[in-house]
C-alpha cells in the first residue's frame, strides 16, 4: 500500500523555513491531525499516541521500554500537537516538547490544558537549544520528525539530544527507511522534486546510515529495528566513552604525507593516520616494507572528526622513515596496510600512491 500522505505532503506550499511550512499545514486542528497522521477523531489521535500505530510507537511502548516513571524528566524533539505527550505527560514528571511552528504548540497546549507539568518551546529552527542545560533529562524522543529534516539539520538534533541527556539516559529516534519499498516509491517522489524542494518535504536514510549519526554523537544503540518502513532506534548515553563495537568492516585511515606524486628527496617522513580498531599498521615502498612503523598522538586533527572513535583516536597516527637515496631515480609505489584486531586488513593508499624521487624519470625495475 502506497502511503496516503505522500501527494498531499509533496504539494504542499513551498516555504522558506520549517516553521512555516508547518503553520501553513497546521492552520486548524484539523489540517494538525491531518498532517502528522491523518483526517481522523480526537479518540483515535489519543489512542495512537498511547499505544503507537504502524507508523511509530507510543507513550506505553517508552515507559515500558525505559521505565519511566514520576521522577523521570523527558524532552520530545519536535512535538508537533503532543500526539505523545499528551498520554505521556500524566506518567511522568516533567514532559517538555519543543517545535517550530507555533500553530502546532498552539494546538499542543490546548489539548494539553489541565496537565500542569507540560512545558511547550517555541524554537526557530535547528538546534542548540539554549532554554536547556547539559544533562537536563532522563529520556529524549523523536518520531516522525527526522524524515521532515535536511540531514545536517537532523543530525544537530541528535547532537543536541546528546548533550541534554543525563548520563545512561535513554532516548529513542526513527526516520524513514529508503531500502523498504513502500518507502522507496516516497523517495523516488521526492528526487522529482527539483529546485523548488518544500521545506517539509519527506526525506530518508538507510539503516547503515542511521545508525552512523547516532553513534557517530556519541549513542551506544541497544535496539536498531529496519524490518518495516520505519528505522527504529533505542539508545542510551553511556555515562563514559562508547567502546567501539566490532561492525565487521577493514580499518580506515589516510595517507596525509607525502601527497600523491609528491617529487621528494633525501629522508623523507610517511606519515597518516589509520582507526576502527587497528592492531598493526605497514608501509610498502614497491611492496617492501619499511623497518619500522611508528604509532602515536601524530595527527591531533583526528580525534576531534570522529568522536566516536576516542580514545583509539588519540593516538591514530603513524609515520615511517624512508631514505630516498637508497631509492633510483623516478616514480615509486607506496601502500599502507592496516590490520585490525579480526585480522581484517585494507589498503589505505587506495588506488594508487606514488613518489616521485628527484634525479630522473621512470620506474625502477
């Protein structure tokens, strides 16, 4: 079955921020419901938002998962008319939501009125959210939300769902899964867009790539569920680094120096960087190992790029001594090996990698 949504999403007024995109599908109650769901009753709105439906889970399914309880402080990325929260709220201690549009707060707080610990947030866009300080909550949730987003923009809340979450705090996020079929005749819908994309237009990631957003900010996934057409996340903050789980894949890493056909002379450093649980690292000149292969803190600049990776990134790098003079003049092969814990080893220097040792041209036999 072809999901209902998608023409009526994909035709909508195009608009210059998400917020107004939002208004604009949310003008009424109505139009609300419509838009995050479908044309439906408010018994049937709060039914979903407590027991879920084939689209996203509800209140009862994250108070069980998680069990949340009167203590239990949670924050909704993107609330929308508090589909959830409105069934959370009465089981919690504090349920804050935060969205873009004001027309869906408008709506959350009138279907929300009598709950007096709700806290509804304006914001204008992507984060941070500064209302919030570190560590500020137990859980942190966002459904339905993420397939609305540019992926950087999905992506910062992550990072900020990260930062806001109390140590071994739990959160759950999806977003829609392209490799479903279902779910593929959206995405090929919205490649035809164009230029003139809306802002709210519906987007897609794969599992692989899901799952790197969420650990890439620090997440330790416990549940990744692709079966239907949502990809769906359970995680938790670790309270200390995230231990790197074997994902099956070879090393990675750089050659940063010399550059490729770089003309060189006398001694010359190798020098990169290599990650993802590496036991052992070679340089091959012409497919002679050098001596030596030293590993460190050489390439500071890495850690900081995958944070995922500490404290293997710290001290990633390798360099090597090559004495060019024993070389003959001309162009020269370089490969670097990288080996891992498994035994599973990649070539870093991909393709090719060469040097060009001053005095002369061609290739030594």
């Amino acid at each position: 079955m072809k999901p209902r949504f998608f023409k009526r999403l994909s035709g909508s007024p195009q608009a210059v921020t998400y917020g107004s995109w939002w208004d604009n599908a949310s003008r009424t109650l109505e139009d609300a419901y419509a838009a995050t769901i479908d044309r439906t009753s408010e018994e049937e709105y709060r039914s979903r938002g407590w027991h879920g439906d084939w689209n996203s889970p509800g209140a009862k399914q994250f108070l069980e998962r998680f069990g949340l309880g009167p203590s239990s402080r949670v924050l909704e990325i993107g609330c929308g008319i508090a589909r959830i929260g409105r069934e959370l709220a009465p089981r919690v201690g504090e349920w804050h939501g935060v969205d873009v549009s004001a027309n869906m707060l408008s709506h959350a707080r009138a279907r929300c009125a009598g709950l007096s610990n709700v806290r509804l947030h304006h914001i204008t866009g992507p984060p941070p959210f500064t209302v919030f300080p570190d560590k500020s909550f137990d859980f942190v949730y966002a459904t339905i939300v993420f397939m609305h987003l540019d992926k950087e923009d999905m992506f910062a809340c992550l990072r900020e769902a990260h930062r806001l979450l109390k140590p071994d705090g739990a959160a759950y996020f999806d977003t829609w899964n392209v490799l479903h079929p279902d779910v593929q005749y959206i995405w090929r819908g919205a490649m035809k867009i164009g230029d003139g994309k809306p802002r709210g237009r519906i987007q897609c990631s794969a599992p692989a790539e899901f799952r790197l957003y969420l650990e890439e900010v620090g997440f330790a996934v416990e549940t990744l569920d692709d079966s239907e057409r949502l990809v769906r996340a359970w995680c938790r903050r670790l309270p200390g680094p995230m231990p790197i789980a074997d994902d099956g894949l070879p090393p990675f890493g750089y050659l940063c120096r010399p550059g490729n056909e770089e003309t060189v002379s006398g001694l010359v450093t190798l020098e990169g960087w290599a990650l993802d649980r590496v036991a052992r690292v070679e340089v091959l000149v012409d497919d002679e190992p050098l001596p030596q292969v030293e590993r460190g803190p050489f390439r500071p600049e890495v850690a900081p790029a995958f944070p995922r990776f500490r404290p293997e990134a710290e001290s990633c790098g390798f360099r090597a001594r090559l004495d060019t003079s024993t070389l003959s003049p001309g162009s020269h092969e370089i490969r670097v090996m990288a080996t891992d814990d498994a035994g599973r080893t990649t070539c870093l220097t991909g393709y090719h990698h060469g040097i060009i040792v001053a005095g002369g041209g061609g290739r030594s036999q």
